[in-house]
C-alpha cells in the first residue's frame, strides 16, 4: 500500500483528512507548512495543533519550513501587485508554487507516493489516465477556483478526501467520532498572512505608503481624494467619501498617475476580459471554443466565448457583461463541473470594445 503525505494546518479539514486515511488502513505520514512567524496569524498554534492529532493517530509528523520562498513567492508578489494597482489573490499562487510545488516535492523527499489535502474539490481518473479536476459535493465550500494551476502530473500525485462530504457540519461531526482535539477549532481566514483580515495594515506596514491622489468620474471631474490606491478595489461603493447624485462605483485604479476612478454602475459593467499566464489542466484543441468562467471565488459561473491569441493570452467575451472585472484577480473556466483551466486577468473589455 503506498504511503500517504498529510497536508496538516492544524485544522479540522486536514485532520479529517488525516483520520479517515487512518481509519482506511493507509501508512500516513503528517507534514505541517511553517509559512511565517509563529506570532503571526496564529502559525504557532497551527504546527502544536498538527502535531498534537498526528500524536493521536499515532502517525509521523514533520515541519516544513518555507517562510523563504513563501515570502518572496506569494507576500512580496501580493505586496507589489497593490503596488501596481491590482487587487490579486494569494491562494492560488500558493497552491500553485507553495502547497503543490514544494510541499509535494517534500511529501517525495519523505518517501510519500500521494499528497492528500483538506481543500473541498473532487477529483476523477480516466481509464488512461487523464486526471480530471471537479467541483466539490459542498458546493458553498468549493476551491476548484484556487487550484486551476495544477498539472496533470500533479493532480495524479494528490488525494482530496472531502470532496464528496456535502457540509462542514459533517465534517466537524467526524472530528468528534474520531476524538480529535480540535473538533470545534474556528474555520481560518480568508488569507492567512493579513492579521484580522486588515489588509489596508498589512500593506501600510510593509512599505506602501498612504499617497495622496484625486478620485475622478469617468468623465473626467475631479470628485475628491483618497488616501492611497491600495485602499481600493474595483466594483467598490462604500467608502469612497465623496457625494453624487448617484451611487459611485471604482471602475479603475491608476497606480501610475495615482488615481481612482470612479462612475455609475453601468460603468462597473464589462463585456469581457483579456487573461495571461494560462495554464490549462485540459488542454484545448481549438483556437476559439464556448465554456463558463468565474471572475472571482464567490462568482458563480457564467457562460463565455473564449479565443486563444497568438501572444499566449486569451480573449473571453461574456454571453452578459459581468461586473466588476478585476485585474489581478483569475479567471477559471469550467466545462459542467469540471475545471478546464485559467489564467491572470489583465483588463477588461467595455461594452464598447470590438
């Protein structure tokens, strides 16, 4: 039987995970990902909680230590993205460089043959092989989003145990059956570096500074101030401090000229998008094709166009404008329940463009 690797947060999910492989019968060994300070966000507390459930289970545990690279691979990129006026997100260059990058070449370095991880998706194999990527049973508790990088090499080396659970309830009551000790442990935040989720804070302690710079109307009319691009994100409407017949919305941010840019919500409307960076799970045959895409994890998907350019991006143009197309953010395309791929989005396209 082969060995399993144990992706171990010191949460209940990953406990789960651990226990069940337990109960199966498989050789698991348990490693805990020291991403930064211990006193920071509560990482300490994470590799005692690990450890303490693989001393239950009676498994090895082992402490990987990737502050370096998650550092300089993840932090530092989400700190100079806010710096170009991008709102980016964390997670799925994690997953992409760090949980299944490192930590799977660790799990090897172990000896482990599989990687098995707490994340809510679930996974299929063909008769030839072909790994398939899909939406977990607990559709509210989803990460297919976060993990459109992975390759098919990789997607063959991991195992998601919780794919088919359909609610945390049932998970948490497994925590209980197994007598694992953090049973009633609270979810985690949304990103785990940002302390209470402040991340105007984080930015303004890790050397964005508060610049001032004028807050314009689409049309051009200087509205008001603000206090720092980084303090914006588009499609926003509340905390914008300035008043107008109508709500306001941030269409665009400008870090060049140090400007938000804001307008009606018909303006916050895009017919569509340009995306780099692709990475296709499955790979697409034809130059143009229909699919769905998500904009963001919370966005349902919606039915899209898709052409392929010669420079490597892809244009995808939306059956309905979406709202606020974020730059910086990723756009995931799906066939059914199943992820195809994804890429960075870089622009938008307005319902004017051709």
């Amino acid at each position: 039987m082969s060995t399993i690797a144990v992706a171990m947060s010191g949460g209940v999910d990953s406990s789960v995970v651990a226990a069940l492989l337990k109960q199966q019968g498989h050789e698991l060994i348990g490693i805990t990902m020291r991403l930064f300070e211990p006193q920071t966000c509560g990482a300490g507390s994470a590799v005692y909680d690990a450890a303490q459930v693989a001393q239950q289970l009676g498994i090895e545990h082992h402490v990987a230590n990737f502050e370096k690279p998650f550092k300089e691979q993840v932090i530092d990129d989400f700190i100079q993205q806010y710096r170009q006026g991008q709102t980016p997100n964390p997670c799925v260059c994690c997953n992409r460089s760090i949980k299944f990058g490192l930590l799977l070449d660790k799990a090897r370095e172990l000896g482990a043959e599989l990687l098995a991880t707490g994340h809510y998706v679930q996974k299929t194999v063909d008769p030839d092989g072909t790994c398939h990527l899909r939406v977990a049973a607990n559709r509210a508790k989803d990460q297919s989003y976060f993990l459109y990088t992975l390759t098919q090499q990789q997607l063959g080396q991991v195992l998601f145990p919780l794919g088919g659970i359909e609610s945390k309830d049932q998970v948490r009551r497994l925590a209980e059956q197994f007598g694992l000790a953090v049973a009633q442990k609270g979810d985690s935040q949304e990103v785990c570096f940002i302390p209470g989720d402040d991340y105007v804070a984080f930015l303004e302690s890790h050397g964005i500074t508060a610049q001032t710079g004028e807050i314009i109307h689409v049309d051009g009319t200087v509205l008001g101030r603000h206090q720092g691009t980084h303090r914006y994100t588009i499609g926003q409407r509340k905390g914008l401090g300035i008043g107008w017949r109508e709500p306001l919305y941030v269409t665009a941010i400008d870090a060049a000229t140090n400007r938000v840019v804001v307008g009606e919500q018909q303006h916050i409307l895009a017919a569509g998008l340009l995306a780099e960076e692709l990475s296709w799970l499955i790979p697409q045959q034809a130059a143009a094709f229909e699919t769905s895409c998500k904009i963001r994890y919370r966005h349902q998907p919606v039915p899209c166009h898709v052409t392929l350019e010669a420079d490597g991006r892809c244009r995808v143009s939306f059956h309905k404008p979406q709202k606020s197309v974020t730059p910086g953010q990723f756009v995931v395309f799906y066939q059914d329940d199943q992820v195809l791929g994804g890429g960075r989005i870089v622009g938008q396209l307005s319902n004017e463009t051709p």
